[in-house]
C-alpha cells in the first residue's frame, strides 16, 4: 500500500510539473528574412551567379524548397502573410502603407501567449506598422488613433541596418529570460535598393547566365551583377548573425527558418504575378527534427509558414489562420501536399494615382498556380507593365530602347510592352517556365483553366476579396473568351 501511494505522488508531480517541461523543451525559433530575394539566387539551388557558402551549408544541414510562394509580390503584404498566417486580402493588407490591424494577431503574439516565448523583430524595417514614407498628415492619423501596434506585439523591437543586426540579436538575448525559450525575426535589407555593395562581392558580368525571361543587354548585366554583389554580401552578414548563435550554444536547440520576402527589383520580379515575384528562398534548420540533405519540390506558401513554427512549439493554429502545417514534410512522416497556392498583388508604395502611371505604383492581380499551372486575373489591364524599384535603371532603359527599335524577341516584347495588358494569362511552367507564351482561352486547356480559375474564385470567396471574381466557365460556355485579348509569342 505504501509503495502505491509512493507511485500515484510520484506521477501526480510529474503531472503537476508537465507544462513547465514542456515549455522548456519548446524549440527557439529564427527567422532570417531577405528582401528582394528571387528564388535560385543562392549556389546552394545552383546558381552560378552567386557564392554564398554559408547559406549553402545552412541549408545543407536541414531541408531546403524549391517552391516557396509569398503571399504576394511585395515587401508589405508578404510580410503580413508571414506573419498571420492567411492572405493579405484576408488580413487587410493590400494597400503598401497600411498598418496591420490590431485584431490580427501574429505568430509572435501567439507563441508568446501560449508558448511562453520571450519575442523579438531586429534589422531592417518590418513594415507592419505602416509606411514611413506618407507624410505627417498620414503619420498623425496613425498616432492619434494607435495603429502602431508592434511594440505591443513583441518584447523587443529594435529596427536597425544590416551592418548591426549581428549586435541587436546579442542584445536581445542578453534580455531574454533564462528560463524562456525564443522567437526572433530578423529582417535583412540586402539585396534590396540601394544596390551598394563593396566590388569584392561582385561578379563578373560576362560570367552572368540569364534566364529567358532576359533579354542579354549590357545594362540589364550590370544591374544583375550589382544585385548578385548584394545577395554575396547578405551571405557574409548572416554569418556574423549565426555567430551569435554558436558563441552562445544555441545552435543545436534552434529552429532556423531562411526565406526571402519577394522576388527581385528587376522586370518579372518584384511586383509581378509571375514566379521570379513571388518564389523565393526557403530553408529551415532544425537538428534532431529535421534531417540534413532534405529537399522538397512541394508547393508552399507563405501562409503556411506561421501555422508550422505554431506546430513545431507544440501549439495550435491562430482560430483566423488559412495556411497549413507542414510540419510533417519537415519531419519526413506523410504529408498531403497543397494543390495549389495563391498570390495577390495591390497598390505599392505610397504612389498616388497620376497621369500616364504605371503598374509599378498601383496594380490590383490575383493569381493561382499548381504544379504545373499558373493563372493570372488582371483587374487594371489597362495600366502599362513597369518594374517595381527599377524602371529608371539601365537594364529596362534598354530594353524601352530594344522594343522601339524593334529589337526584342516576340516573347519578350509581347510580355512586357503589351498595352491593353490581357484580363488573363494561362502558363505551362513544364513547357514554358519564363511564363512568355500565355494560353488563356485555347480549347486544348480548357479543363485546367476552367479548374483554376474556380479555385482561384473559392479563394477570392473565403477570403472575402473586395476584387470582382474572374469570368467562370459553365458547361460548355466560356464567356471568359469575350473581350479577353490574347497575348503569345507569335
């Protein structure tokens, strides 16, 4: 009887002390954002134009994606994707300069709240407390009512440039509690505008290999060996960050997440519904958990992110969160993969509506993609194609020159100098992986747009998207032919 009642104390303390060990045992979590960064600029997804060796054995040593999508094309809705959990339609964040809503509540919130995690953002502005660049009409609306909600969200907010994330890190863990576990979210400017950095990170620009979504002008090479020169530089300030790290044993027992936040300042990237918009690098590290070497050609969105890393801790899904674990992909146990992930694309910036604008500035899209499918819906056609970030660079002031005289192959000059722009674009990413050819409205696949553009309509739905949906077929009518212009190579 004595040994019994020594048994049933002996597990009613284990019990009773159950959460603290749990919590202690929660994994810390960083996320390592880069701005700008268009999936396979790292060497470690075979990219001759970069050297990155750190990045490389980061992702070596863990199990890195092929197929990572934002949830859109720009800096401030992706994040808000990243960060929530859902679309930025769904979150309210389409408009550049918004500042997320108070009733949105984060993944830091939530691993704080039910996790236990001492929280954290450093480096580059996160922009989710609005846009710093709207005036002191817009900054005073933002004070007078509280939108700036981040200091409430985190522990730590400190902004700052790359040169020092290296230093704020150390100083958040020097403020975190010993008995927490962590979250931070470390924020790079490179290899965003502006474009400086040092000659010994740049590559040569006849050594360059571009896609064919790039047409070989001097210009655009220059540019191009400029922004590889940033992602080069980028590489070396991780390391100093992944010091830190290893200086403090903290290694072993850290999740680490690498992810770019958008694709690349230059034409068909950054801004734009294709993939060198919105595929970005994608890592995640995780010793114990995750095995080296892995590798994974599923897609991914962004949303899924923060549904994970709630996972990983060993906690819930936010209630209002669209995106889905992955988790067991990470950990090599059976995983359904997406069918398809969705992108939005809104105004950018603080542009206001001016004569002869662009799409550079302001812009409403939606597009879907499968495996091999992307459909794009353009509600602005009307608006002529413009880079984000780089229209007044010497790569698109040639290729401006290229198509007046003629010059630019039939793809590339249908792409890009288009005008009307068409309503919708079909693409066979196995066939035609630069997206130039589009076959929207062809009888051949009919069926695959037709399953598109209602999976695209059920997103728009449930995410309760202010845009109208795109033309839907029924039964053998394709009313999304009429007045749809057709773009193609030819």
């Amino acid at each position: 009887m004595r040994q019994n009642l020594c048994l049933i104390f002996v597990a009613l303390i284990a019990i009773g002390s159950g959460g603290a060990s749990a919590e202690t045992k929660r994994p810390n979590i960083l996320l390592l954002l880069s701005d700008d960064h268009s999936y396979p600029y790292l060497s470690t997804y075979g990219s001759p134009n970069v050297k990155t060796p750190v990045l490389d054995q980061l992702a070596a040593e863990g199990m890195k994606f092929h197929r990572f999508f934002t949830g859109a094309p720009q800096c401030v809705p992706s994040r808000a994707t990243l960060m929530t959990g859902r679309s930025a339609v769904a979150a309210r964040m389409t408009r550049f300069s918004s500042p997320l809503p108070r009733d949105e509540v984060t993944l830091p919130e939530l691993l704080r709240e039910k996790g236990g995690y001492f929280t954290g953002v450093c480096g580059r502005n996160f922009h989710l407390d609005g846009s710093a660049r709207t005036g002191a009409a817009v900054a005073q609306v933002f004070e007078t009512h509280n939108l700036k909600t981040f200091k409430d969200r985190v522990d730590y907010l400190n902004t700052c440039s790359d040169a020092d994330v290296a230093a704020k890190v150390t100083e958040f863990l020097d403020q975190k509690p010993a008995d927490k576990p962590f979250f931070l979210w470390a924020n790079f400017s490179d290899p965003h505008h502006v474009w400086n950095a040092p000659a010994r990170f740049r590559p040569d620009t006849a050594t360059l290999v571009l896609p064919t979504h790039w047409p070989d002008l001097p210009g655009l090479r220059e540019q191009l060996a400029d922004y590889f020169a940033e992602i080069n530089r980028l590489d070396e300030t991780v390391a100093g960050v992944l010091d830190v790290l290893k200086t403090r044993g903290q290694m072993d027992n850290t999740i680490i997440v690498f992810c770019g936040d958008n694709g690349a300042a230059l034409p068909h990237g950054k801004g734009s519904l294709y993939d060198p918009g919105s595929n970005v690098p994608f890592f995640v590290r995780w010793p114990g958990a995750v095995k080296a070497g892995g590798e994974s050609r599923a897609l991914i969105s962004a949303e899924d992110l923060a549904p994970t890393l709630l996972a990983a801790a060993g906690l819930d899904p936010g209630i209002k969160m669209s995106g889905r674990s992955f988790l067991p992909l990470l950990k090599s146990e059976r995983y359904e993969p997406r069918k398809h992930v969705f992108i939005e694309r809104g105004p950018h910036g603080s542009a206001p509506v001016a004569v002869n604008m662009t799409n550079a500035g302001y812009d409403l899209g939606r597009a879907v993609r499968s495996d091999r499918y992307k459909f794009i819906y353009n509600c602005t056609p009307w608006l002529p194609y413009s880079p984000v970030d780089s229209a007044g660079g010497s790569g698109w002031k040639e290729m401006q020159a290229a198509n007046t005289a003629g010059k630019l192959p039939a793809g590339l000059r249908a792409t890009y100098f288009t005008v009307p722009r068409p309503v919708y674009e079909l693409y066979d990413l196995q066939a035609d992986p630069s997206e130039l050819q589009n076959l929207s409205g062809k009888p051949e696949v009919a069926a695959i747009e037709r399953e598109l553009r209602e999976a695209l309509a059920e997103k728009m739905i449930l995410d309760f998207d202010y845009l109208p949906l795109p033309a839907l077929f029924d039964g053998d009518d394709q009313p999304a032919k009429k007045g749809t212009r057709q773009r193609s190579g030819k």
